[in-house]
C-alpha cells in the first residue's frame, strides 16, 4: 500500500510516500521546518501544504511529538501547549481533507523497526528510544505496541532524561561523544534494570553517528541503530495508517 508519512520532530517536519510492504520511500523525503509557535492551526496549514506538494490525495500517517490517548492529546512536547486535549487526527483531516492517522512520532519510529527493521522477528520487549531535539520511547512486546510510554520524562540525578541526554542537550553543551555517552549509558541502564528487555534499539537523527557514541555504551543488552536511522518515523506512520484501515475493513 502507498501511504503519506509524515513525521512532527521539534525543529523539522519531514514527509514521503512510504511504500508500505517495504518500507521505501517513493519519492524524495521532503523537510520543512517546524513552526513557531507549532500550535494546531500552524501545523495543519504544514500538513496541507505537504499533501499538495506531494500531490497526494490517499491515507496519511502522521507521527506527533506527545501523548495521544484515546484520539487525544494528553501530554505534548516541542509543540505549542494548545495541543492538549485536542484530537490531531480531526485536526489534521479537516485541515488536509484527508484521512489522517496519528500516533506517538517514537513509537511510529518503532513500529518502522519492529515491521521491517533492526527489531523485526524480535520476541519479547523490544525499546525503541529516540533522540533528537528531545528523548522518545516507543515499546513493543512480541511486535505490538504498548502504549503510552514516556521514559524520556524519567528523572536521572534530579533532572528529566529529556533535558539531560538529548542530541539537542549534546550539541547545546558542546558534550563529546564520550561525555555524552556516559549519560545515555546510564538512562539505558536503568531502563535494562527495570524491563530486562530483548532489544534497545536508538533512532532519532544521531542514529546516523552510531558508529561515534554506541561502542562507548556497554550493557547486557543488545543495543543496535535503527536500521532506518531518521527515516523510521516517517515509514512507521505510512505503517500505522495502513494498519488502521486495515482494522476498519
């Protein structure tokens, strides 16, 4: 199935035609940057103005930065706070009018790699976390998705995992690889202690430098780059579209 991802990240809003089955993108992924304030009105003029850029008139997955349970927003981050308590789904269709379909934009990442990536076939609990201009978390047991995580609003030494080892607190604090490995080390090591899981699997725009920060990080656990590095979001909410008209019939 061909479906419209888009992906809501706190500096840039990334969209494509995502072909489903393989996760390829079908046309060059596109970047726009997120507005200021990223209240309602504001993204939703972005989301219209990405479906016509891309000539698209199917389905759309769109992968949003907060809480989203039951069909509303609970708790958001990077976006304006008139976000909470509004439906984005409802939003973000009657603005595009088109059938959207929305989701945690971490756990879209993850459901790309648990579909089709690093963590496909995996059993038992997979993490997914994501770093970028905050700290995401998608989790999935035997490929499904348990909800409503939020592990990036852990406390670490008094201060939320969000605000302290993101990539954007890397390049604010001018930390080195090492330095800043020593605390993402230390959030996943209190996440193993916790859910002993399978898999950790980090995503997010620094997946692209794995190679400088993960053979610093040493754990029991397996800890792998998503395999679609900063596309996965973009892919997981083609996904998660899919996956729902599927459930409708």
């Amino acid at each position: 199935m061909e479906v419209l991802g888009i992906d809501i990240g706190g500096s840039g809003v990334k969209a494509a035609p995502v072909n489903t089955a393989t996760g390829e993108l079908l046309a060059e992924r596109y970047r726009a940057r997120t507005p200021v304030p990223a209240t309602p009105d504001a993204l939703a003029a972005l989301v219209r103005s990405l479906a016509e850029r891309f000539e698209w008139y199917g389905p759309v997955g769109c992968g949003f930065p907060g809480i989203i349970r039951a069909g509303t927003v609970r708790f958001a981050s990077n976006v304006a706070r008139g976000w909470v308590g509004q439906q984005p789904e409802t939003v973000l269709s009657a603005a595009s009018g088109l059938r959207v379909f929305a989701l945690n934009d971490a756990t879209a990442a993850g459901l790309a790699e648990v579909r089709l990536g690093a963590g496909r076939d995996v059993p038992g609990l997979v993490i997914v976390i994501t770093l970028g201009s905050g700290v995401g978390s998608g989790m999935f047991v035997g490929g499904k998705v348990v909800p409503h995580t939020a592990l990036g609003q852990l406390e670490i030494d008094g201060k939320k995992v969000a605000r302290w080892a993101s990539n954007k607190v890397r390049e604010e604090e001018r930390l080195s690889w090492k330095e800043w490995s020593k605390r993402l080390r230390k959030f996943l090591q209190k996440l193993e202690r916790v859910f002993s899981p399978e898999l950790f699997i980090i995503g997010g725009g620094v997946s692209a430098d794995d190679a400088e920060f993960l053979p610093l990080i040493k754990l029991d656990t397996p800890v792998v780059p998503a395999q679609f590095r900063n596309q996965a979001g973009i892919i997981g909410a083609a996904i998660y579209a899919e996956e729902r008209l599927a459930a409708e019939g």
